[in-house]
C-alpha cells in the first residue's frame, strides 16, 4: 500500500456507548479507490462518519497522515439527508466547499470564487451555475455536491452512496468521473456502495462491513457481481489479500 492518510488503530464505534463495530484496523492509502461495502445496517455510513471525525470513537484512535487544515477531506453525504428545497443557486452551494478554510466572519475572496467555478467545471456543469439547486435532476443534484466536497482541495474524498436514487446514465456518469478524480488528479476516494460491479475497473480495495466488524482486502480484477448487499459476501476479493 502506498503511503497511508487515514488510519484506524484498534477502534471501536457506535453511539451513546453501544458499539456498533469494534476492533477495527485498517488504513486508507493515498491514491486509493476503496469501496466499504455490505449490508444495510452493518455499520458503513458510521465507518465512513468516524473516518470523517464525525463521529467519535469510543475507543482506539483514528490518525490522519495529512494536514486537514491545508486540505480538508470532502464529503458528499447521501443526498436524501439534504433539503430538496435548496434556496440557494448551483454556484452558491458549491462556494460552501471553500468556507472549511475561510476563518469565521471572513468574507469569501476571489480565490474562493475562482476554485468553485473551477470545482463546477470539472463535474461538467458550468452551464448550470446559476440555476437554483432545487431545479436540477437527481443526477446533476449529486453532482453538484462532488463539485463541492471538491471545492475545499481534498488530498481524500469520503462519499456515502454517491449514485443511490438516480437513474443508469446519471450513475455511469459519476462513477466515471470519481474514476477519473481518482486517476488523473490523484484525489483518494472512499466511498460506500452497494453496486461495487459498476466501479470495479476503479477499485483498489474494499472495506467488507458484517457482524460489528470491518476488515479491508485487495480487491480482484474480476469483479463480476453488480451488487454488494443481502448477505454482504457476494463480493469477489483477491484471496492473497
């Protein structure tokens, strides 16, 4: 593995005391495509969460080998958490990727401006910038918000089921630019998925979530499935791993 940005040492996680995994050590390296996959409810999203600091550990440590302040990680959360009803245009929600690293009560600069049209540019929506947010399909909304987790610089990018709830075209579509974000300008990403058969020409690892336990592997080639759900075993790993 290249060398690590995140990593989990003997942690434990859940809420109000009650762990939902326990023991995990693991590693996220730079350059990586990491898919935490399994089924509903075993603990993805809160992995995902406390690899993002937002949630706390009940015990062990999570380091981060990077600077967050120079480059805070991204975060695209599961677009059904947010508003539908976004009073604010495509640029402005967008812009709400630079405040991690505006001091509070500081006005946005030019600079900022300049990293979202640029952040907006690269997910191919330049063109929609001024539309409310609210306007767009399901496909562009998601968009959208890689544009922002973009917007802050990230060396890692954290996304929880980037392409649930939109249509096949507008799902090829992100994958292939989280391939292309992860290929051509090194981002690191980590993202849950229940369609791992769709990013496999993409993986370099997988984070399989079952039983209160997490446990990364290399993943194979030859990923065949088209969906890591149900039983959570029904994903091809290399067995050197």
């Amino acid at each position: 593995m290249t060398q690590p940005l995140v990593e989990l040492q003997d942690v434990s996680l859940g809420y109000d005391s009650c762990a939902v995994l326990t023991h995990v050590s693991l590693a996220i390296g730079s350059g990586e495509f990491v898919a935490l996959v399994g089924p509903n409810g075993a603990g993805k999203t809160t992995l995902l969460r406390s690899m993002l600091r937002l949630i706390p550990v009940l015990s062990g440590r999570i380091a981060y080998r990077f600077d967050p302040g120079a480059h805070p990680p991204g975060y695209v959360p599961q677009r059904d958490t947010l508003d539908p009803i976004f009073p604010l245009t495509v640029f402005e929600v967008v812009l709400m990727g630079t405040y991690a690293k505006v001091p509070p009560l500081w006005r946005v600069g030019p600079r900022a401006r300049r990293i979202a049209a640029d952040s907006l540019a690269q997910v191919g929506l330049s063109e929609v910038a001024d539309r409310p947010y609210w306007e767009l399909s399901g496909g562009q909304k998601q968009r959208v918000l890689i544009a922002r987790a973009l917007a802050v610089e990230p060396t890692i990018m954290f996304l929880d089921e980037p392409t649930a709830g939109i249509d096949s075209r507008a799902e090829l579509e992100i994958t292939e630019l989280l391939g292309h974000l992860n290929r051509e300008r090194g981002v690191t990403v980590v993202l849950v998925s229940h369609h791992v058969g769709r990013i496999a020409s993409f993986l370099s690892s997988l984070i399989e979530v079952d039983d209160g336990v997490a446990i990364k592997r290399l993943a194979a080639r030859d990923v065949t499935t088209g969906v890591a759900g149900g039983n959570g075993r029904d994903v091809v790993v290399d067995s050197t791993a």
